[in-house]
C-alpha cells in the first residue's frame, strides 16, 4: 500500500474527503462569518474543538481570543467560577479577584465542550449570557458586560436530554441554532487511509523513522477497525507504531495489542461503544496501563476528561 497524492479537503488540521464530513465543513465555512451560535454533536475524538478553532480562526474574532473549557472535567463549584470569575472572599481561598472565561474572552469565541454535563443552576446562568450578555461573577453583587460567542459541543442529544428534565429546552434552542454533525471515523471509511497518511508523513519528517508503505494485513486490519475513539485514536496509533517500530514499512507488529487480537470485524456492525464493552475496555485499558490515566486514556482513545467521567460512570 504506497503513501498515495489524495485530492483532499483540508480545512484548519481538518482532513477528509468524506461527502458528510465534507457537507459539515461547508456548514462551518459559511456560518463562521456569522454570530451564529453553533453546536457541534459528535463521539469523543472526532475532532469536535478543531472545529470550533476553525469556526474562530474564520470570524471576524479571529484575532481575540479563543478559549475553551470541558463542562465534564470540574466540579460544579470550581465550573462556576472557571466561567464566571469569583470576587475576593468569595468563598474560603477566594485571595483575590478571578477573571472567569467569559470576561477573559471578552471580544472573542468561548468553546464549551461536553456542554450536557453542564449543572442546572449553571445551565440558567449560561441562558442569561446568551439573552444579556452579561453576568454576575461568583459572591459579586454588578453584573459584568461581556461580548462573546459560544460554541458548544456534545457527543449526547441534547434534546433528549432537554425530554428528560437534565437540560434546560431554553437553552437548547440557544445552542443549537446552527447544529454541526460530525460522523465517526468508522462511517467514514475513505478518510481512515487518507488520516494515515497524513499522520504518516507528519512522522516521517521528524526523520527518526521513514515509513513508505504498510503491510497489506496491517492496512486491512486498519481498515476493518472500528475506530471507538475515532481520529485522535487514529493519532494514537501512528504514534505508538513510530514509537515501537523501526524501517519502512509499516507492519502488524507495529499496531497496538488490540488489533492483533481480534479479527477485524467490518466496522459496521461493531459496536464497542456500548455500556457493557465500554466498562470492559475501560477496566482493560487501566490494567494495561498499570492505573496511569493518561495512557489508559490514549489506548482507548478518549481524551482524559471522557475517560475519567466514563470511568467514574462505571464505577471503576
């Protein structure tokens, strides 16, 4: 399999040349220029922050700044005042005034990521952004004028979490006026070899290792994977085949363990991402990490916030 010359659609570290990811970068190219808010939906990995980094890099606040936050990665209390700043003694260890997010972006774009695991009680105070464009800062009595745009992002639906009383439909609407799918990577098939490649070359010219080709098992195998942590667990696993491997070409032995053991099923129907799998390859992951979340995370390729809530989820 030679490294081939693709026609490929690169839009801000985007890659593909797949027809729906292609119709969402049409979408992201035209409503950048707008105030739009936008919500980007899709799985752990599929590229959701790259997106809003292109959003802003092609507005008009291109050169304010871009800040971002993931709703699941705090408590509810620090969230708060990540997002809204606190005032002096606003609570014990509140030394001094904190500039939140959204005075630090002030101009500019604030991205929201994992957006439904945002509290009630913030999720009300997020609305009053979005209609006044103002705020009160945790334990202060003014309310700040802020102007930023947010971007949002979820791997859930928003509406049927709105259905079941977890998110405000309010909200939602204020969200979700332009809504951005992004598919998996194992619906988009064309794109795996292409984000090899990419990923390939990038490697190649740090000039440790110089790969040429892969193996036609190794491509097929590839090829026939799932994917469960879409492109950043692609990223994974040229890293790790830099990493172990040595020569031009790019064989099985240089993939990680879990495509050696299982005969890639078509992508299709594999569904390693439902509840009972998805503690499994948690618990495997950790084993195989001896505990460090960090690498636990990246063999299961999801970023350390999803698999420190996942894991909590599961009760592992």
């Amino acid at each position: 399999q030679q490294a081939g010359d693709y026609a490929e659609e690169s839009f801000h570290g985007i890659l593909s040349r797949d027809p729906v990811m292609l119709e969402a970068i049409k979408i992201i190219r035209n409503v950048a220029e707008t105030e739009a808010t936008v919500l980007i939906r899709g799985e752990s990995g599929t590229g959701k922050e790259l997106v809003a980094q292109a959003l802003h890099r092609e507005s008009s606040r291109r050169d304010k700044p871009f800040l971002a936050i993931n709703c699941a990665a705090l408590t509810p209390s620090l969230l708060e005042s990540e997002l809204f700043g606190h005032v002096k003694g606003a609570f014990t260890g509140a030394v001094r005034n904190h500039a939140g997010l959204f005075q630090r972006a002030d101009g500019g774009t604030l991205f929201l990521d994992e957006v439904a695991e945002l509290p009630l009680e913030l999720q009300a105070k997020l609305l009053r952004v979005l209609q006044e464009q103002s705020f009160i800062p945790v334990g202060g009595d003014a309310a700040l004028k802020v102007d930023v745009r947010i971007i949002a992002a979820t791997h859930r639906s928003l509406r049927e979490e709105a259905k079941i009383g977890r998110f405000r439909e309010d909200l939602m609407y204020r969200l979700r006026v332009v809504p951005v799918f992004l598919p998996p990577l194992r619906e988009r098939r064309q794109d795996i070899k292409l984000l090899l490649w990419h990923n390939i070359r990038r490697h190649n010219a740090l000039g440790r290792r110089h790969v040429e080709q892969i193996t036609p098992e190794a491509m097929r195998r590839l090829l026939d994977y799932a994917w469960p942590g879409n492109v950043r667990e692609l990223k994974n696993v040229v890293e790790y085949a830099f990493a172990v491997g040595r020569g031009s070409e790019l064989t099985m032995d240089d993939l990680p363990p879990e495509f050696r053991e299982t005969v890639g099923a078509p992508a299709a129907n594999v569904h390693r991402l439902q509840s009972g799998d998805e503690a499994e390859r948690i618990r495997e992951a950790l084993a195989a990490a001896n505990g460090h979340l960090e690498t636990a995370a990246k063999l299961t390729g999801m970023s350390r916030a999803t698999f420190w809530r996942k894991r909590k989820k599961h009760g592992l």
